[in-house]
C-alpha cells in the first residue's frame, strides 16, 4: 500500500507596524474600513499559505482605537510604549520590538516558510536579509506605495505561482 505524500504546506508569520501601515492607509482614503483591510489582507496570504499568527505593534493609544478590528480577524495586538532616551527625547521602540520579535520566533517556530512584513520601513530591511539567511521567504504589506522602500520591496520573495514580487498594499488605492 502507498500513502499519499502530504504536500508542502507554507506556513506564514504576520508582523505589522501599526503606526506605519495604518497611519498610511488613512491619509489615502478617508472612509477606509481597517477591518475589510484586515480582512483582504489575510485572504492575500492565504492564497500563499497558512497563516499561523498575525502580531500587530503599535503605540498603545492605536491599538486601543482599533482593538475592536484586530481582534476581530483573529490578530494578537501588542502595545509598545515610547521609551526616553538618555537626552530625555521621546523614541519609537516599535521597529526594535518587532526585529527582536521576528528572529525569536525564527528560532521557537522552525516550520515557519515564510515571513510577513508589514510595513514599508527600510528600517526593515536587516530581518529581511535575517529571515532570507534562514531561508526563510519574504513577503512585505505596505500602506501605499508612497510609503514602500524600493530596497525593501526588492528584499520582497517571488510569489510561486505569478512570480511577481509578494508585495501587497494594504492601501485601498494603488
């Protein structure tokens, strides 16, 4: 007897910048639902995998405002207060969070094919290179065009089946 061989399933791991993809979705279009972003966006993936977790980063007072939504489609919010630097100036620790995030779930999941960036932040563009080592590939959401990094955009991996870069905009508008 002959068993079936069960095929290669892609699993995926959805990190976001809330601030980033977010803040750019909104100055795009003024009545933009996030939760039908949020929406479109997870039948994006998964028309190249599985997604296993979606984790959205963000100042506190923007996860609030959308806590509603993200739980909703299943997302798990994590909050990141500004820290003070030794100046005594305000800083954004999101970026940070999210790259220390990413290479502990890289060691914790192994299974994991594939890597979801979403933000079109150049600041990005290290676990990018960090997940393709891993070899791992590369998918990347950006708000709008405007606000997408051509560097990182090209970190971004060829989807299997068009073979375009897998860069989606969350963004209502191309």
């Amino acid at each position: 007897m002959f068993s079936k061989r069960n095929p290669v399933v892609n699993r995926i791991l959805v990190v976001i910048d809330g601030d980033n993809l977010f803040s750019n979705v909104i100055a795009d279009a003024r009545h933009y639902s996030l939760a039908k972003g949020l929406e479109r966006l997870i039948k994006q993936l998964t028309q190249v995998g599985e997604v296993v977790g979606v984790f959205v980063f963000g100042p506190p007072d923007l996860i609030n405002r959308n806590l509603g939504a993200l739980q909703n489609e299943g997302f798990w919010p994590i909050p990141c207060q500004r820290e003070t630097d030794k100046q005594g100036e305000s800083v954004d620790v999101v970026d940070g969070k999210i790259i220390a995030f990413v290479r502990d779930m890289l060691e914790l999941m192994p299974f994991l094919t594939h890597i979801c960036i979403g933000s079109g932040d150049s600041d990005f563009i290290p676990l990018a290179r960090t997940c393709r080592l891993r070899r791992k590939k590369v998918i990347v959401v950006s708000g709008n065009l405007r606000s997408l990094s051509q560097d990182l955009k090209n970190m971004a991996d060829k989807h299997p089946q068009t073979g375009e870069r897998m860069v989606f905009l969350f963004s209502p508008t191309p």
